[in-house]
C-alpha cells in the first residue's frame, strides 16, 4: 500500500486544523442528541473522524476504512432505530460525517496516484449512499411526516460538496507537484554547483602528483644515477588515491572554499577564528590526514560554521573535535545555538545537501540534526584511504 511516511510529528502540524474543525462541528452535533440511544452515533462519529486526520500517512488505506467506517456506523444505527442528529442529507450522514468524508476525499486526491484516487472516492461515494439508503426508514417515520425532501436539492448540494472536496485535492496536488520540480532544480543546481568544487580539487591535487611524477622522470632522463623510482612510485600512489575519491564526482559550479596547508589543526583554527563564534577545538589526529581529504573535512567545518552563524542565535559554546584512528577521520560540530528562524542575509541554501554529497561521494557516513533542548549536531565519518 502506498504512504507518505509522514512523522507524527508532521501530521500533528499539518492536520491540526482539520481535528479542531472536526472535533468543533462533533461538539456541537452532541449537543443537539435529546435521547439515549442517540449517543451511539459517538463512537462511529470519533472514528470516521480520526480516520480523515489520519489520511495522509496512508491516503488509499484511509478512503477504503472510512467507507466501511462510514457504512457500519449507518447499519448499527439503523438496527437501534435512531438516526444521526443533526442529519445533514436526507437521513443517513451527520454534519460531521460529512465533512470527514470530504477531506478524506480531498487527501486521496492530492496523495494517491490516479487510478487509487478514483477508486477510493467513488467508494467513499457510495458508503455515504448506503448510509443515506439505510438511514431513510429510521428517519422518515420521525422527519418527514408532514412533507417530503426534495432529492434534486439534495443532489445538487451533494455535488458541489464532492466537487469541492476533489477541486481542492487537485489544487494541493498542483502545488506539491510546482514544490518538487522547484526542489529538484534546487537540488540539481547545488549538485552542479559542487562538481565543479570537486573539478577543481581535482585539478589542484591530482595534477600535483602528476606533476611530480612528469619532474622526476626528467630528472631521472637527465641523470640516470639518481634513483627517482622511489618518488615517482609514491606520487603515483597518491594520484591514484586522489581519483578514486574525485573521479566521477565532478559538477558544474562554482566553489569557494578553503585551501588546505600542510597542517590541518592549523587551518580548523584559522577558520574558527575567522568565524567569531565561541568555538572550543579538541585534535586527536592519530593518522596523517591527505591533503585532498583535508580539502574536504576544511569546507565540512566551513559549511558547519556559517550554518551556525546564519541559522542560530544565542550561541555560547561551539564544539569541535577532529580525530583519526582505525581507517577513518571523524568530524564533530557542536552547538548549542537556537534557531533564529531567518538566516542572517536570506536563504540558508542547500549547504546540507552539498556537505552530505561531499562525504557520501567519499565513502563515508553523514549526519546532521537538532538536539535537545537547542543546538545543531553535524557528524562526519570519512575514510583515510
């Protein structure tokens, strides 16, 4: 069956105006039941309900629960002898029944593929028909006593409702459709963007090794008692150890990060230093870190550090440790800043999206999330070789 793998989370901030629209008209119906047996209409009520607030984590799942939903509640309100009160049609569906139905109708259209979504609503249609059917008998003999409903009034206002509820399924899903080609380019511009970072890491780090190797095989043309095996044999090494990292990973875009010296410790300095945070550094590189990883792990804390900047306010302590051991060189950003809501100067851009490519191009392990109570936590796991 088809999801959306919706957070809880989520659903909660999106759905809360359907439950409290919902939960009010529920309320308000309540209030008008004058019998005994008229409070059975509650327990179908709540579930028809929470299934239409529930909808968007499975769209198909919730049109088919809440047309059997919808159909039981009308025949066990049949075999008690009552009718929902107030009833909104002619006999068999309340004000809130209704309204469930129809954003069930609107989420099915808006989430689910075509062919599901045209199901599941003519399902929905017929549960509220069938609830109509069975609710006459209970409601005729009470209701219509003195004159008679008019069906194509009834209809009419049946069908402004459902058009209703699937115009605005297919305006949401117009929009969500506009949202994902506007992600994607944004996604395809950032992934652009750092293919010409890694391009020009290539050129810079690569052609260095070759450089070398093309230097000491002149040299060793020049004067054939110098023994430059040995050095072209290690330039190449690091060559290829470069390309297996930059290869293929090229994009088209512009880059401006930092270049690496001969000292990394140095250069995290440098950069915490120019960012003006308070930044507390921990080193316990065990490993020799190669110059075009360090290039790497250098626009990791740079991304890391303006993203603090930009994104977070009252920050008083930011950590940062860099250690190496056992293959692999880990990066930790911690801050225990709170989210400003607007980036200083705009947009904060895709930097996360960038930093994540960065290392999973690498071969290694990305994460990056809130803590609690406030803060941001960026971790980075790369290998060395």
């Amino acid at each position: 069956m088809e999801s959306t793998d919706l957070s809880w989370r989520l659903l909660a901030k999106r759905q809360w105006p359907l439950a409290l629209s919902l939960t009010g008209i529920a309320i308000a119906e309540l209030g008008s039941i004058t019998t005994d047996l008229g409070w059975w209409q509650l327990p179908g009520v709540a579930v028809i309900c929470a299934i239409a607030v529930l909808a968007p984590r499975r769209p198909f799942d919730a049109a088919l629960a809440a047309s059997f939903a919808i159909a039981c509640t009308a025949l066990y309100l049949r075999f008690l002898g009552v009718s929902f009160e107030p009833h909104f049609f002619v006999s068999g569906a309340g004000i809130s029944v209704t309204g469930a139905a129809m954003a069930t109708i609107a989420i099915l259209v808006r989430e689910a593929s075509h062919l599901r979504a045209v199901s599941g609503t003519v399902l929905v249609i017929a549960a509220m028909v069938v609830a109509e059917v069975v609710g006459w008998p209970v409601v005729v003999a009470t209701e219509y006593r003195e004159w008679r409903p008019d069906p194509p009034s009834y209809l009419f206002g049946a069908s402004i409702m459902l058009v209703l509820a699937i115009g605005t399924g297919l305006y949401f899903r117009a929009r969500d459709n506009e949202r994902a080609s506007q992600l994607a380019a944004s996604v395809a511009a950032a992934q652009n963007a750092e293919r010409m970072a890694l391009a020009r890491e290539l050129h810079d780090v690569v052609a260095h090794y070759v450089t070398a190797i093309v230097v000491h095989a002149q040299a060793g043309q020049l004067n054939r008692e110098v023994d430059v095996l040995p050095s072209i044999a290690a330039s190449g090494t690091e060559a290829l150890s470069a390309m297996r990292r930059l290869v293929g990973t090229m994009r088209d875009g512009t880059s401006t990060g930092p270049a690496a010296s001969s000292s990394l410790m140095d250069d995290v300095r440098a950069l915490a230093d120019e960012s003006g945070l308070p930044a507390r550094l921990s080193f316990d590189l065990q490993e020799p870190v190669p110059q075009e990883l360090a290039r790497s792990v250098l626009r990791l804390v740079q991304e890391s550090l303006t993203n603090t900047r930009k994104h977070a306010s009252a920050v008083s302590s930011v950590d940062l440790a860099l250690s190496s051991g056992d293959g692999a060189l880990r990066l930790d950003v911690v801050d225990d800043g709170v989210a400003s809501g607007v980036p200083v100067g705009g947009s904060g851009g895709y930097g996360l999206v960038g930093m994540r490519e960065r290392v999973e191009l690498l071969g290694g392990t990305f994460t990056a999330g809130r803590r609690e109570p406030t803060g941001w936590t960026v971790r980075a796991e790369l290998p060395l070789a």
